[in-house]
C-alpha cells in the first residue's frame, strides 16, 4: 500500500466538504463499504449509459472521532483499502492527500498534522474525505485507524520519488512443507516478531501457501511440477443491489459461484482486488490473475502497480500480475512497460507478468513473460506460436456471449435475449483445451455486471454477457452446460435449459431460429404440404408477406400459406384464396407468426419446445409423464435436445456406461403460483432467495409477483434487493422487488459487530452504535437469528432464520477454507 502520495498538482478537489463549521446532523449515517451510484436512480437519458444508467457524481464523507490522550507519543495512520476514483482526504479542514486510483491501498499520517486534537475535553476531529465518482462507484471497502510506537510495525513506506525505507528480506526452512494447489490448498500462518532487549514488543501475523509456477511455451502452466489448465472467468468487482460495496460474504458467494461451474482461475477485471478476496481465494483453492487499474510512462502509475505487488505478494492464490487491458495497453501507452516491468520484478520476482492484448511483437508485448490475448481466434494464437517459439500464451479473456436466465426466445420489441447460448461458448472454449500450449482461458464473465448494457443499451443495464445473472444464484441455460463439461461436481446436476420455436421473417425466408431450417416454399403434394416441412434453406423457399390480406405467397409457386383446420399443425401450401384460413399476423420482433383463424401460432411442431439437456454423462435417458421415450447422446463439450410438449412434465435421467440412472431433473408443467419460499445461500448466509412457487413446491417460471421483505428480529436489516433481471429498474436499495422467472433476491445485513476492544472504539467513534450496535468479543457467540419475512399479495408469507454468531470460527474466511474439501489451514 502506499501513503502520503500527494498528486494535488495534478487533481484538484473541491474543499467546501471539509469545513468543520459545516452542519452534518442531517447527513445519513452509512456503513463501511458503500456505493453512493447505486442508491441512484435509473435514468435512460443519462450520459453515461454506458455505466448502467445511473448517475455518476460527486459525494463526501465525514467522520467525527476523538484520539486518545495517551497516543500522544505514537505514529498514528489512517488506512483506506480503495476509493474509486479520485478522492482527497481532509483532517480538519486540512487538505492532507489526493489519490487518483481508486483500486490501491493508501495510508495517511494524522500525528504529524498540528491540528490533530488529543483526548475528548475538545471538539472531535473531523475527516472529510471527498469523492469523485464520475469515473466510478464510491468507497468500496473499508477503513482502519492504527496507531503505533517506534517499535511496532509501520504502514508500509510509500512507492515514492526518493523517500527513505527500510524492508529486511530472509527466508524461512520449512521441513515437508505441504504445498498449495487447486485440489489441496494448504496454507500456514508466518508469525513475525519484533524482539526488543529480549522482549517480543510486537507481532504480526501472515498467511502464506508454499507452491511453484512454471509458465512454459510448450505446454502451458505447471503448478508444483504438475500441469494444470486453466478454466477461469473474469470477473468485475460489482454485484446485484449493492454495486461496488461487495461484502466479504458476498465475495465468498461469487468466488464459490466459480468453484461450482469448475472453474479454478479468476481474473481481477480490470482493477486491484479487495484484500479479503484474495483471502478468500487462497482458501478456495483459485489462481488469480491479479491487475492493475491504469497504465502508461507515469510515475504515479508505476508506483501503484508498485503498491498492488507488495501489497498482494503473499498470496498463495496471485499466480501472475496483469499491466492493463486492451486498448489501455495499446499505442503511446507501450512506453509504460519498461518501469512497470521493472517494479513489478523489484517487489517480486517470483511471478510472471501480463498484458491482455490485441496484439503481439511490439514494445510491450516483448517484454511480457505470458503473451495475453483478448478476444482473439484460433489463429492469432498459432502466429504467435510459429514467431515467437518461447512464449506461453493466454485466452486472458475470451467468450463474451449474452445470455438471460428463464428467456426462451429473443425478442427485440421487449429486448428479451435468449437463454441459449452454449453453442456460443462452446466454439470460443474448446479450442483453448486441445493445444497444451495454450495456457487455458478466462471466460468474459462468471457473473454478469452493471454496465456496457446488452442489445443496444436501454432497458438493459449490465452485459449480460455472465454465465450467472446480476444476482449471482440463479444460473441460466449456460451455466448448465459448464456444469456438464468442466466441473467435477456437475454428476449430480444435469439439468434441463429450454428454446422456443419461432421464425424469422428475413428476405422473404421464414426460417426458424432455432434450427436455422425454412418453411418450404414447394410441395410434391397438389394438396398442400402436411406437415409443415422445414428443409434446409434454398433459394425456392422464398415467401411475400402482404400487410393488406395478410397472406404469406410463396414466390415459386403463388400458393399461400394455409391452416388446414382450426387447430393446426395443419399447415402447408394451398391455391390462394380469401379465407380466413390463409389470414397470419406477423411480429418480426417476436417471430411469432398467428393465424387469425385459428388463434395458434405457427410451429415447426405443434405446442412444443426443443429442450436442451446437459449432462457429465455420455447418455441420458428421456422421460414425458413419467414415461419412457428415449435415450439421446451427450456429445464432449455440447449438449443434447428433446423435443416435448410444454404441458407434460419432463424428466432426465443421466446414465453411467452401465446403463444406470446416477442423477435426474425434472422440469415440470407451468401452474400459478400458491406459495412463498425463503432460502439462504450456504455456507454464507448473508443473501437468501425469494421464491413464487407451485403449489407441489416447484419454482414457477412464469411468476412476477412483487416480493417484500421485513425483519421480525434480530440483528438484521434488509440492505440491498435485486432478480437478475438485466431491464428491471426498480430501486436496487429497498425492502421490495418484482420476481423475475419466480425469483428474487433479497440481501441481509447484520447490525450488530463484535470488536476485542469495545471501550476504545466507543471512546474513538463518536457515531458508535447509531447504525450497528457494537458488542465486545466476549459476548455469547450464539446470537439470536434474524428472523426475515417474506410476503406477496394473495399469497401466504414464509419466514427464514438467518444464524448469527461472534464466534470466529463462523468468519468467512473459515467458512471459505471449510468449504473446501479440507481446511488446510495450519
């Protein structure tokens, strides 16, 4: 971390926030993180709909505080994790730092301020700290005051012009040390004393995993001697409801989410991670991909790809550093690479370093020790291979493929995107796993994002490019295919996703977009064509739609399109006349051709959808109403199709090579909701899922109700609530939410926090306890639950008990390390 930076000659920030005489009474009490873009409003005319269209702007922070007397001989720090994007920090009135990338650590000194106020028989001292969002989201994570003597361990000393520090390198003989891995990720605990007169006088504790990598051109990553693919995702620092303010839970969530598709790789995109996540990542077992936020030939630059190195070393989890991102790394911005090489290899020599480029053979992609590429093909890869022989390469990011959850057909007129894209992935993926050389990928994303909005922006508000939804639990159509090709867990999971019948009416062809097949424009039959034929597409299968009379003419013969009775699927081709038979109404939006006689829609078959079926397996056998029909194959790395009735219950069942059923899913009829259902999301509970359901307990697709939660007791409140919806605006900080495909999600703070020191953080914090109740340490650790309610109009409420506890082996980091097969934490 650095401190003390000051880049005011460069940034400018405003001061009105930081006058003490400036009356705050009324101000909100917020906790630690926070995102002040996400509590806005959604604005379709905002500027920067590129961001999700939230308003970006400016916010300030104060907090009131008194310093004890007896710290009078002491160094005393203030120490912010980040603060996206330019923040300046103020003590009383008193401009101390500026700090222009929101991603780094910092640290500021308050003892050597004169206005520094000691004790409390004076007015408090007040830290102003102003924010430009503009560019970003706010204070994402947290703060901490520390304050030491001559003896203790400092902050860190700065990455800075000249300054004076002093850092004592050695190793440590470690006998039989067990190694970190993907599969075993062992860690121990470093402790450092500092021993005065034979006095130890302070200590601190590390946490650091023994492991090697060897990043080769011939056959990719090597983790402790043994060859390793990496199957990862990238991932920006944001989730659903509460933006860029990600609680440690959550990332646990997310990190767990990754874990469950089998990936073992994550990319920090494109900034430097909060340092809990990295905690959690060395207990899961993840290799990370750690980068930095803005690069090109500047000091301030170099110097906090500095700080993110040392900060980030001894995580066993950090495999590689990354310089930048795409066009960030193009151009005159090359000229960075030399310092930004030379800092990272002065802090740690240990890891290779990375650029996720267009781009190969220039100035920085030759100093690069794993050549990144984003978004590049098959053969951009081999040319590096054929011209530079030595260099390992990377799919540092790959796949972008939208997707949402629940959706059967695209359609534009709702800007509804399809569910089903695995075919999309699976062309981008498969062939990063053949070539060993090819170190693995990093898939465009494990969870989808806020902003760069799909097709075309308004309504959407994120990519929708994540193999999960914005709210992270519920997986759509692709994350069942990476449950059924790369994770080990997946055998007990092959599930069902679904795709709708319908047509596109485009140069005359109507051509189903499921099968890319055509509507046939000629028949053999004199009578008419039964039943309606798709065939490959050919010139001959050409039709005119006229508005007037609403018939579709078929080009080649003049015979129009025809419902044979008032049921279907009796469609073919008959002499035209002005029978309502031969009547349509066409939505090219929706691709929905109805026949204004019959009521029904034209389908390749009649009331029914072509199920995709992904499964581990080599065979999975197909049940309709519990009855036997067929068997269908399960190709490496695709998936397989049933077609059936939507109003039948369908079920799989996935066979081992012996021919016996191992798992099995069931995808039931629609019905109309009865009920409510609460659930928590374990081993972490701090998000739960709100459910409309069956009246036999099934999830309904269908179901939109608006969900509202409440806290009956306990120490809890409702902080954030979303659905995954891409197009839902409805506020992301509320006690409500409409149910997307029967879903929702609501996320639970807890209000009340253990510290060891109670007294001192009262004395210190003078708005203790008016947010979240402060207990000490000694408290009982079982805490009373929060009790949460969940209601919907016309239907029945549900509870949920949300455990709480202020013991810490409940923390997230032991709940990430039990998740694990073992909890190798020594």
């Amino acid at each position: 971390m650095g401190q003390g930076r000051n880049v005011s000659g460069s940034v400018t920030v405003p001061t009105a926030g930081a006058n003490v005489s400036l009356d705050d009474s009324a101000w909100r009490v917020v906790d630690l993180p926070h995102d002040f873009v996400i509590e806005g409003a959604y604005n379709p005319n905002d500027p920067a709909g590129g961001h999700s269209y939230l308003p970006r702007n400016v916010s300030w922070y104060r907090k009131h505080f008194f310093i004890p007397a007896d710290w009078q001989s002491s160094a005393i720090w203030i120490y912010f994790e980040g603060i996206f994007r330019i923040s300046g920090v103020f003590l009383n009135g008193q401009l101390l730092h500026v700090h222009d990338c929101g991603y780094t650590s910092f640290a500021v000194r308050l003892d050597n301020i004169s206005s520094l106020r000691y004790g409390n028989t004076t007015a408090p001292n007040l830290l102003a700290v102003y924010v430009d969002g503009t560019t970003g989201s706010g204070w994402f994570v947290a703060v901490m005051i520390s304050f030491l003597n001559q003896r203790q361990f400092r902050m860190w000393q700065p990455t800075q012009y000249g300054l004076a520090r002093v850092e004592i390198r050695g190793t440590v003989d470690l006998a039989n040390a067990q190694l970190w891995s993907v599969a075993r990720p062992w860690l121990y605990t470093l402790v450092v004393t500092v021993v005065v007169n034979d006095e130890p006088v302070d200590a601190i504790n590390v946490t650091v995993g023994m492991r090697s990598t060897t990043w080769t051109a011939s056959q990719g990553l090597f983790l402790n001697d043994a060859h390793v693919k990496s199957r990862g995702f990238c991932n920006h620092n944001d989730f659903e409801g509460v933006g860029t303010a990600v609680l440690d839970r959550i990332n646990l969530f997310r990190a767990q989410a990754v874990r469950g598709l089998g990936g073992n790789s994550w990319r920090m995109s494109h900034n430097p991670p909060a340092p809990a996540l990295l905690d959690i990542l060395d207990r899961l077992g993840v290799m990370v991909m750690d980068e930095n936020r803005l690069f090109s030939n500047s000091s301030i630059y170099v110097a906090n790809m500095g700080d993110l190195v040392r900060r980030d070393r001894n995580h066993a989890s950090v495999i590689i550093w990354s310089f930048c991102n795409e066009v960030g790394c193009e151009g005159d911005l090359e000229t960075g690479g030399p310092g930004f090489r030379n800092i990272t290899y002065y802090y740690d020599g240990s890891r290779a370093v990375l650029a996720n480029m267009f781009t190969f053979g220039d100035l920085l992609s030759n100093l690069l020790d794993v050549q990144g590429f984003s978004h590049q093909d098959y053969g951009k890869f081999d040319q590096l291979h054929t011209q530079f022989p030595n260099r390992p390469s990377y799919a540092s990011e790959c796949c972008s493929c939208t997707t949402m959850r629940g959706e059967l057909v695209e359609n534009d007129t709702i800007a509804t995107l399809s569910n089903f894209n695995a075919p999309c992935v699976s062309s981008q993926t498969n062939w990063t796993e053949a070539p060993d050389w090819i170190v693995g990928q990093m898939v465009w994303t494990a969870l989808d994002y806020y902003g760069e909005p799909a097709d075309n922006g308004w309504p959407h508000k994120s990519s929708s490019f994540g193999s999960y939804d914005l709210s992270g639990k519920h997986p759509p159509d692709l994350t069942r295919w990476w449950l059924g090709n790369i994770s080990e867990s997946s055998a007990d999971r092959p599930p069902v996703g679904a795709s709708n019948q319908t047509f596109d009416f485009t140069n005359g062809q109507l051509r189903n977009r499921d099968t890319g097949l055509c509507i046939g424009g000629t028949c053999d039959n004199s009578s008419g064509c039964y039943p309606l034929p798709l065939r490959v597409c050919t010139e001959n299968d050409l039709f005119s739609y006229n508005a007037t009379t609403k018939m579709f003419v078929a080009r080649s013969n003049g015979k129009c399109l025809d419902v044979y009775d008032q049921t279907g699927p009796n469609v073919g081709l008959w002499s035209c006349s002005d029978a309502s038979n031969q009547q349509w109404t066409l939505n090219s939006s929706s691709g929905q051709i109805l026949s204004l006689q019959a009521g029904n829609c034209l389908s390749d078959q009649a009331e029914t959808h072509v199920f995709n079926v992904y499964a581990n397996t080599e065979k999975v056998a197909v049940y309709v109403d519990g009855n036997f029909t067929e068997t269908i194959d399960i190709p490496f790395y695709g998936f397989g199709s049933v077609s059936a009735a939507v109003s039948h219950n369908l079920t799989v069942v996935a066979l081992d090579k012996a021919g016996q059923g191992v798992a099995s899913y069931s995808r039931l009829k629609p019905g109309a909701p009865t009920g409510l259902r609460v659930s928590l999301d374990a081993p972490s509970p701090v998000t739960g899922t709100g459910k409309a359901l069956y009246a036999d307990g099934q999830v309904v697709p269908t179901a939109s109700n608006n969900v509202t939660l409440a806290i009956l007791s306990g120490p809890g409140r409702v902080l954030a609530v979303g659905n995954g919806d891409p197009r839902c605006h409805e506020p992301n900080q509320a006690t409500w939410r409409s149910a997307f495909h029967g879903l929702m999600r609501g996320i639970v703070q807890v209000t009340t926090v253990a510290v060891g020191d109670r007294d001192l953080l009262e004395f210190v914090d003078v708005d203790s306890n008016r947010r979240t109740r402060v207990i000490p340490m000694s408290a009982p650790s079982s805490q009373p639950p929060i009790v949460v309610q969940a209601c919907a109009q016309g239907l029945a409420c549900a509870t949920v008990n949300i455990p709480v506890s202020v013991d810490p082996s409940d923390s997230v980091l032991n709940a990430a390390a039990s998740s694990t097969r073992q909890a190798y934490l020594l």
